[in-house]
C-alpha cells in the first residue's frame, strides 16, 4: 500500500493512490501513517455506509482542508473505528490526528488508551504523560498512567499517579483501589488492606477487590478475614467517570439503532426473529435503545401501507424482546400487542407472548396460545417445541408425548426430543418404552455430556426395573464419559452400596469428594461405607476431615455423632463426645435421627436413664409424625437402655 492513506474506492468517490505529501497540502508538512485498510463487509448496511462516508470525508480535507479540520476528520474515524473495534485502523487514525494537531489531548488520549489495551505499555506511558501536560489534574488520565505503571512493576509511580488523583477527588474509589494495589506491590500490607476496604465501601459492587484484599489480609496473619474476602471475590472491576471513553460506546449503539431501523423494513432478507436477536445481541446493555427505537417507529409513516405497517410491526417486536430479555415483562406485553396490531401473522411475535405467560408461571395460557399457533400453522416447528415443553411442566404428559414423537418424526437428529420423549415415558412407569427412547438417542452422536446424561437415566430405569449390576454399568459409562458428573458418582456409590461393595462404594464417593469437596452426601456416603466395611476408624477420621472443611454442616456433626456412640470397635466409641455432637445438631432443630442419636450417645456415656427419656421422645415423635416403621427399632433400642445397655455394648452397665 506504499504510503497512500485509502486503497478502496468508497461509495462514490476513489481516492487515487499516491504518496501523501504530494497530494495534499494539510499532509505536505506532516508526515502522516498510511491508513489499514479495514474489511468491512461483515458490517450491517448502514453501519458500513457510515464508515465508509468518515473515510471519505478524510479523503476530501486531504486533498483540501486545513490541518485542523483533518485532524477532526481523522479523530472522528478513529473514534468510530474504535467504537466497532476496528482496533488497528483507529490507532492509525488518532496517530495522524495527534501529528495534525499536537496539542489536542483528545487524540492523544484515545492513542494511549489503544496503546495500553494493546500492551504498548512504553508508549502508552508516553502518551499518557503527554495529555498530563496539556490537560494538568485530568483524573482519568492520572488513573490511567496509575495502572500502566503497575503493569510495568514502576510501583512507586504507581502509588504517585494515585495518590495525585486521590487528592483531586477524594471519593474516587478507582483511586483507593489503585494505591491500594501498588501498596500491597511494595509490601506495605496495612495500607494496602485499609486502601482497597475504603474502595470497596465507596464502590461496593467491585467484587474484583475482595481478592487483594484476602491477600493483604494473609500479609498481615489475619486468616479468617482474608477466607471471608476469599468467598466474597469476582470479577467486577472498579470502575471511574471516564468522559473521553464514554463518547465511544453511544457512537456504536447510534449506528446500531440506525442498522436495526434499516433491516426492519428489509423483511424479505431478515427474519423477525433474526432481527430481534440482532438488536438484543448488540443493544442489550443500552438501556435507552427502547425509547430510541420507538422514537423511529414514530417516524414512519402511519399510513396503511404494507411496507410501513411490517416496518414498525417489526419495530415494536424488537423492543419486546429487548424488555423481555431484562424482565420487564410488562412493557414487552404491551409492545407484542402493537406488533400483533399491526401484522396479526406475526407469528414470532405471538410465540413470544406464550413465553411471557410461561415466565409469569401462566402455564396453561402459554399452552393455550401455543395451541392457536399450531391450529393455523401445523408446520410450525417452534410452537411446537414450545407446547411440547409447556405441557411436560403441566404434567401433561400424554400431551407432550404426542408433541415429542412430532418432534422426533420431524427432526429426527436431535436427541434431546429423543431423551425428552424418554423421560416422559419413564414418569408414566413406562420403563420399556423409555429404554428404547433413550437407546435411539444413544445412536444419534450426542456431545459426551448428553451421553453422559442418556446413560444415567438408563441407569436410574434399571435400578427401578432392580437390575442393579446393569445400573452399575449404565453408571459406569456415564462418569467415564463426563467424570464431573457428581450425581451420577453418587448413584454408583449408592448401587454398590446396595450390593453390599462397600469398598467400590467408598471408593466411588471418595471420587465425588475430589471434584466437589462441599458435597455432604459425599462425606457421609463414605464414611458409612467404610464402617459397614468395618474401617471405623477410617470413617470417624474421615467424617472430621469433612467438619474441618465444612464446619457448618450439621449433618456431618450428626453422622460423627452417631458413629462415636455406634462404633463396632469399642475402642473407637466415645460415649461422652457423642454426647456433646448430638446435643449440638439441635440448635438447627429437633428429629427422630437426632433425639435417637442422642439417647445412643448419652448410653453409650452411661447415663441410661436421659437414654431413655429421649428414646421415648424419639418414639413419640416418630408415631405423630406417621413413620411406624422405624417404632420397632426405636423400642428395642429402649429396652436396651431400660436394662441398663447401650445399644452396641455387650456388657450392662449401671449409673
């Protein structure tokens, strides 16, 4: 490309290729960067014709402007290059900008910040410092050269820039995050600590903080304040009023407004629904583009012309489904009845409607609706998934067994109508049915997490069918496809378990434990396993490993309780830690298990006659509560301690 500024010809002007300082008088005392040339075909219309006019306006002043109005013309591309992240064309267009006008910190900023984002952090340093000096006390820029230097390791600096901009706005939260963070660089853990808290109480909702902080909090030995900071730690940055940037994020969402205007009234190339996923994919976060849109609606004409009726329509729709993908579902109703209004065959627009009264819990009218979509559009493939979905939550299944073998005639490929199909019949108790929809789903290829999920229900089916060595199977190929499927881990720890393998079992709830260190039926699926495979010693070992790491859970506090006062080793049994662990899981509140845990503790401790005021008021508990199944055991267990026994020694004892 030589040293020529455009090589593509614009909509109606082509700028001949030549060296820049024999074709324009503004360039001839500057030396100016060629200019990238930037694919823009994959740019909606609109949004490409207004690129293309910027760089044809930069033509033109070359050929006969002043510098300075280069200079606009050449920031006003960049920032519009920037807006549609046309990175590389818009650090060439401030670049030439900056050598038009030298002094106009706008240019320089918008360079550094391109620079910083690219990781020329010399430059950007540079750059920085320049508008420093143009614009002195400018906060953003000061925040700016803050986290350059940081990314550099020039901590020191760091903490200057911050604590200049510090003094300029006391209440900049950006500014108690940054010292803090070059603090904690130059190991001063006590400043950084009160730095990066003052931060968090002005911008509270900076979860990116609380990880320094958990680090600064270690520093200085405070470790239940930084596993407090831990647990509280994401990935939202501290954020600063930021005017220059904030210039460039309306540019995008103007020529995206405009893009989704134009492809409204271009029904024959963009579908309804392609339109609406367009304007939420790229104005979703811009809270003012309904308004926006609605103000174009009202500029298109209301005369009955079809073309004008399907654009606003279209319109109306579209700001639907913006309010209905941030839950305003109110406003998105209201709009779907002026889109209906205007083209009753908008059939998108009606299947949206079915999706708000399924988010309002409306299950009935939503299939409802769907239902009059399908009357006038058999063929209607999504209506149909919509019914079908509709009436499985309505526990209509016969219903939406009809609608799945539709959907499995019509799109037979796609196994989630298969596996869906399945678990319809499998809740019907029509296992045979289910297995074979469930096995046409295993024939299609299916991602190894939906296998995974295909062969856990057909293990769960063969555990109802009691084909217990088949459910380990099915179990079995369902980790080995996805080994994170903890669910499935403890269905197979569970099936050995029935199969009294109680080292498999334990073994296969260890192996939920490694992947998910929080899950409680871990913890007790493996230490029971292990005291029915007689390593009680293993089990109390494990079941305090587990309270170390959870020490919230009662149930592991229940469950270390009962097997200190049940041990079969007599050596292990600790009547009066029982007895103390027990009595701790009531203040989460009082059951069978626990007033029963609790008499076998206080036997095993000797002090029969609590024993037996409790055992009695577990056995009174379980008659209102309607479990008589458990009485007989409760009752034995009572006689055990009337005699003086606890309920696993072999010997009496006496108060």
């Amino acid at each position: 490309m030589g040293s020529s500024v455009f090589s593509r010809c614009t909509t109606s002007l082509v700028l001949v290729l030549a060296c820049v300082c024999s074709v324009a008088p503004a360039a001839a005392a500057t030396t100016l960067k060629p200019m990238p040339t930037p694919d823009l075909e994959t740019f909606e219309e609109v949004i490409r014709q207004r690129l293309e006019a910027l760089q044809q306006r930069v033509g033109e002043l070359e050929e006969a402007g002043s510098d300075g109005e280069l200079a606009e013309a050449y920031g006003t591309l960049g920032k519009h290059y920037l807006a549609h992240t046309l990175t590389d064309a818009a650090e060439a267009a401030f670049s030439n900008a900056r050598s038009l006008a030298p002094d106009d910190a706008r240019w320089i900023y918008y360079l550094a910040h391109i620079q910083e984002r690219m990781g020329d952090h010399a430059a950007a340093l540079a750059s920085y410092k320049r508008v420093l000096e143009l614009e002195p006390g400018d906060v953003p820029t000061l925040l700016h050269l803050g986290e350059v230097c940081l990314e550099t390791g020039e901590n020191d600096s760091a903490h200057r820039y911050f604590r200049q901009a510090l003094e300029l706005n006391p209440e900049e939260a950006a500014a108690h995050a940054g010292i803090g963070r070059a603090a904690a660089a130059l190991d001063r853990p006590h400043e950084a600590a009160a730095e990066l808290r003052r931060a968090l109480e002005l911008q509270p909702q900076a979860s990116a903080l609380h990880y320094p902080l958990a680090l600064a909090y270690r520093n200085l030995g405070q470790m239940e304040a930084a596993r407090a900071e831990l647990h509280l730690r994401g990935e939202t940055p501290v954020r600063f009023s930021d005017p220059l940037l904030n210039e460039i994020g309306p540019l995008q969402r103007g020529d995206l407004i405009e893009a989704v205007v134009e492809m409204a009234g271009k029904a024959d190339e963009i579908d309804d629904r392609s339109l609406a996923d367009f304007a939420i994919g790229h104005l979703g976060s811009d809270p003012a583009a309904p308004q926006k849109l609605l103000a174009a609606v009202a500029e298109i004409s209301e005369e009955a012309v079809d073309d004008n009726r399907a654009s606003r329509a279209r319109l109306h729709y579209v700001v639907a489904g913006l309010s209905y993908s941030r839950g305003d579902l109110g406003r998105s109703m209201v709009e779907l009845e002026k889109a209906l209004s205007l083209a009753p065959q908008m059939t998108d627009a009606a299947i949206l409607r079915g999706h708000i009264s399924e988010r309002r819990g409306d299950l009935e009218e939503a299939a409802s609706l769907y239902t009059q979509i399908l009357d006038r559009q058999p063929e209607n493939i999504d209506a149909l998934r919509a019914r079908a979905r509709t009436r499985f939550e309505l526990d209509d299944l016969r219903g939406a067994i009809s609608d799945l073998e539709s959907l499995c005639e019509r799109e037979p490929a796609k196994g989630e109508h298969w596996i869906q199909l399945a678990i319809a019949h499998a809740r019907l108790d029509e296992l045979d049915l289910a297995r074979e929809n469930y096995q046409r789903a295993l024939e299609i290829v299916l991602d190894p997490a939906e296998a995974a999920q295909v062969h856990y229900h057909l293990g769960i089916i063969a555990g109802r069918d009691g084909s217990i060595d088949t459910a380990i199977v099915e179990f079995r190929a369902a980790v080995e496809l996805d080994p994170d499927f903890v669910q499935a881990r403890l269905d197979l720890a569970a099936a050995f378990g029935s199969q009294s393998l109680y080292n498999e079992a334990a073994a296969a709830y260890r192996e939920v434990l490694a992947r998910d260190p929080t899950n409680l039926y871990g913890w007790m699926g493996a230490a029971t396993a292990m005291n029915l495979a007689g390593d009680s010693k293993g089990a109390v070992a494990l079941l305090e490993e587990g309270w170390d790491q959870n020490p919230g859970s009662v149930e592991l506090l229940h469950a270390l309780a009962r097997i200190l006062a049940s041990a079969a080793d007599p050596e292990l049994r600790d009547g009066e830690r029982a007895v103390d662990l027990a009595s701790r899981t009531f203040r989460a509140g009082t059951t069978v298990e626990r007033l029963e845990t609790l008499a076998m503790a206080l036997a095993e401790a000797g002090r029969f006659s609590e024993a037996v005021k409790k055992q009695k008021e577990a056995i009174a508990m379980a008659g209102w509560r309607g479990r008589t199944d458990i009485v007989p055991t409760l009752e034995a267990n009572l006689a055990r301690y009337e005699a003086g026994q606890s309920c696993c020694a072999a010997s009496n004892r006496s108060e």
